[in-house]
C-alpha cells in the first residue's frame, strides 16, 4: 500500500473585495476538471470564525450546517464539494479558527508547551499548517485545494494567510499556488468595469506576504483583453493567470466556464504536473442539457421557518435540482413559512402545489403550521416529504387526526403531554453541552419488504446521515401501525424508527434522516428522484 501513497499539490483560494463571491463554486469547479483529468482530489475549507464548528449556529447566520458521514458539522461549502466531486469529506475537510486555538490551548493545559509563551505565531499558525497538511497525509490524493473563508484583510483571517505564507517555503517551488477571487464591478454611470477593487484587494494580500499565482474575476461582464492585461500589469500576475468568472445561470455551468478559461490547464502548468487527457465531461454536460431542456414542470411546496435565507435549506434545493433533470422536470420551490399557515389559509396556501416538503428545523416555532400542512395533504392525497422534524410532525399529526391523540406532541415541545410520540433518545437525556452533541453522521437502516422505501431504495439496507436528538416513540408504535401507518425503516441496532409511510397514500414518506446530504450530480438521491416523479404524475391527473 506505502508504494502507491500520493504527494500532494496543494492549492489554496482566498477571496477579496467582497464575501459571497463563490470561492467555494470556484474551488468544486477546478477540483471538478482535475478529477475529469484522471487526478484525484479533496477539498478543504478554513473558516475563520471562533465557534468550534457550525452547528451551534443559527441557519440565518450561516446557512445550512452539512453533516459528513463521520458525523462532522460543517461548513455548508462542503456540500457543494461532495455534491459536484462525488466524493465523501470528513471531519478533516473543514477547520475553524475555534478548533484551532480549542487544540492549542488544550496542548497548552495539558503541559505540551511547558515553559514557552504561547503565540499566534508559531503555535497557531503551526496548528493551522497542521490541519491543511493532514489531508493531504492520507496519501489519497495529487491535489488538495484549501478554501480560506471570509476576505482578505478581515482580522481573524490573518492567521490563515500567514500559515499559507509559511507553507509556500515549507512546501518548495511549484508544489503550492494560489488562487484569488476578486469582484471586477461594473460601473452603470460610467460605462465601464472598475480594476482598482481588485488592485486593492492583492495588495492586501501582498502586504500579508502572499503573492497570487492566479487571479479569479467575478464579473457580470465579459473582460475584455486590455483590462485582463491592467490586472496583470498592477498585480503581478502573467496575463494567461487573469481568469474570467462570468456570472453564470447556473453553478453546475462554472467548471465549463472555468475550463474555456483554462484555469486547470493553468494550474497544472504552474504546479509542474504532466497530464495530457482532456477533462471528461460528457456525464456532466448530459446532466446540464437535462437541467437546461425539461419536459415537464412541477410546483413543489418547501415548509419551513427559515425561507427568507435560502442557504438554511442548500442541499434540499440541490437535490431537487439533481432530481430535476433525473426526471427532465423542472422544479419550482414555492417557499413557504410555516409561521404563516392558518386554519383558515391553508387550502388557498397550497392549492397550485404538485408536492409538499416539510423541511427540518429545532424548536417550537412554525410547529403548527407545519402539522396543518401535513393534515391537508395527507387527506388530500398531494405527494409529501418530511425530513426530519418533517417526519415527526406527520407523526403528530397521525397521532392527533387518526388516533385522536389531541395532546399527540414532540417533548421537544411540550414536556407534559401524556402522548409523547417523539421523545429525547435515552442517550440525549443527561446532554447538556450543545456542541457536537447530537446523533451525528451515518447510521444504518434496514427496508422491509413491500414498502415504498424498499420499491424507492431497490436494496434491503442503506446508510443515510443525521442531525437530531428526538426520535419516534417506540412505546406508541403498535397503535399506530394498528391505524395504518407503516414503519418501513429502522434501525438494526436501536431498532429506532427511521422512515414511516401511508400505504393508502399514493406518495407520504417521512424520515428521520436528512437524505439531501447524499445527493450529487452523478448520483441524485432515490428518494428526491421518486418524490419529483410522484408529483409529476400528480400534476398530469390534475390537468
């Protein structure tokens, strides 16, 4: 096995000018034509903020928390990285500025720098290089690309640039690049597009000690050649080295566009790897005409209570993109808040819908709404999907309209009801630090025969990720299947449920799993893909 261990390249990507410019689009792009080229690659992220990881966050203020399979919360860029590479991240894959100085000073406590003074350099900065170069030690891969969050010139991203400033002498001549992302505005008023955000931007950079090997421009407009020459004459770079990156319809457009401007070509070039294969990309250009020419359309209702930040819900909007094309059908969100949804509106609400989705989510809020919303689509026979906290609450809604459970509730909500069909696991209960704490990353579950997870999955066992504390009731569960309601998954360990369904409802599917972890390009999640064709056919009735 050691004779075939791989010496990384490793690349880095910073951002400047302004945050949300697609470092993490850009970054999946170019691992995208490196991986169609024969290389294999990683990506990893270094987010500069001080909580230890993401998933004490609230979804507003970071997005959706990405949960990898060895149960990592993480950075929602890692979802793009799997979802465009098809290849699992870990815990390695994503580092914050907390973990960081949680490691250092935790070596500090226990006696590991006895004697010395602790500082940001060389002690963090160690630790950082430390966690980039990890990756890499697998031996699994020819490049790891390293995403540095936030922008250049933020004080809590110093220490990053810094560690990548060492490494570039650690690492030696033509075995590191960088990569930086910048905004080339266009001014209305004046007619023209503006360099100097971008100048700046590398002297900032320049100023930390790191000079770009290669600089990105996000832009709504084409660069024209005398303005890709300014940029290279003010930032040092070589002409073939200014990249466009033209706004794109969609992210799956970008390693297209990116392989027009030949960055992996460039890449390869500056990194001193010999490869001669052009990237591969039929599987990927089929995905992008079924995207781009559906057949069909359907409307598919998400209920949740953070759709105003889009992000919150990343990977369920990815999916149904995946499963989209899969179908050749396009999928049209219709947001929803759950806060929203009365007695009284609900019909009006979700009249047009072809499907509904109840998303996942913690706490009280927008609890009844989502339940009304499960009631009418349950007894109007509308496709629906309920993910997590979708799925518990169709079971109190079961619980309530079947069994007549008017009391039927989570203990996350109401500690008293004398019907506590989803309750905190045994193993939750004496919890009390909130960080990393949940049942995390993939679990086991066993279909049984003849149920639509079983028809959905085509195999008996499967592995799906998780983010949650409550689970189904397992004291309740013979009164419900004596109502009609199947437990079609469960877990072989803990004989926890895991996916419930309704028989006598052309499409009701609720799990406890968070399935839109699992979906890519290459592979659209099974159940996204029934789910979209369930209201596809739904759809055709109606008309």
């Amino acid at each position: 096995m050691s004779g075939n261990k791989k010496t990384p390249k490793y690349i880095f990507v910073t951002g400047g000018v302004a945050s949300s410019l697609g470092k993490g689009i850009i970054a999946s792009s170019l691992a995208k034509l490196l991986q169609a080229r024969g290389l294999s690659v990683t990506i990893q992220k270094l987010d500069p903020y001080l909580n230890v990881d993401p998933g004490t966050l609230n979804p507003y203020e970071h997005g959706e928390c990405y949960v990898t399979d060895d149960g990592a919360e993480t950075d929602l860029d890692l979802g793009h990285y799997e979802r465009f590479l098809n290849v699992r991240t870990s815990q390695l894959n994503n580092v914050t500025t907390g973990r960081i100085y949680f490691n250092v000073l935790s070596k500090e406590r226990k006696g590991d720098f006895l004697g010395k003074t602790v500082q940001v350099i060389p002690h963090i900065t160690d630790e950082i290089k430390r966690n980039i170069l990890n990756v890499g030690e697998t031996g699994q891969y020819d490049i790891v690309i390293t995403e540095i969050g936030g922008c250049v010139g933020d004080i809590e991203s110093l220490p990053f640039i810094e560690a990548v400033r060492q490494l570039k002498w650690d690492l030696g001549e033509k075995n590191m690049l960088t990569i930086h992302l910048t905004l080339v505005p266009y001014l209305a008023s004046a007619g023209e597009l503006k360099t100097k955000p971008t100048q700046h931007s590398v002297k900032k950079l320049q100023e930390s000690g790191l000079q770009p090997d290669i600089i990105v421009c996000r832009t709504e407009h084409s660069l024209p050649l005398d303005i890709k020459r300014k940029i290279a004459l003010f930032c040092n770079v070589e002409v073939k080295s200014v990249i466009e990156a033209k706004d794109a319809s969609t992210i799956y457009d970008v390693p297209l566009l990116m392989e027009k401007e030949k960055l992996d070509q460039r890449v390869l070039y500056m990194l001193d790897v010999y490869n001669d294969k052009d990237p591969k990309l039929d599987d990927w250009k089929n995905f992008l005409g079924r995207l781009k020419n559906p057949v069909a359309q359907v409307t598919i209702g998400l209920i949740g209570k953070y759709v105003e930040l889009k992000d919150a819900y990343k990977s369920i909007i990815e999916s149904f993109i995946h499963a989209g094309a899969e179908n050749e059908c396009k999928v049209k969100l219709e947001w929803i808040h759950s806060e929203s949804l009365t007695e009284e509106n609900i019909e009006e609400k979700l009249k047009d819908l072809d499907g509904v989705l109840v998303a996942p989510g913690f706490g009280e809020r927008g609890i009844a709404g989502k339940i009304k919303a499960v009631q009418h689509v349950r007894e109007n026979n509308i496709p629906f999907f309920g993910i997590c906290l979708g799925m518990q609450m169709s079971v109190i809604e079961y619980g309530r309209n079947v069994l007549g459970w008017s009391d039927a509730h989570s203990t996350e909500m109401n500690e008293e009801t004398e019907h506590p069909v989803i309750d905190l696991m045994e193993d939750q209960v004496k919890v009390s630090e909130k960080g990393g704490t949940m049942r995390l990353g993939a679990y086991d579950c066993q279909l049984a025969e003849k149920t639509l997870a079983r028809s959905i999955y085509g195999k008996k066992k499967i592995s799906e990720r998780h983010r949650h504390r409550w689970e189904f009731n397992n004291k309740f569960r013979e009164d419900f299947e004596k109502a009609g309601m199947v437990f079609s998954g469960i877990n072989p360990k803990t004989n926890l449920v895991e996916i419930v369904e309704i028989p006598s409802h052309p499409f009701f599917l609720g799990v406890q799993f968070h399935p839109e972890l699992k979906s890519t390009v290459k592979e659209p999640h099974p159940i996204f893909v029934k789910f979209v064709k369930a209201a596809m056919d739904y759809a055709a009735e109606k008309e």
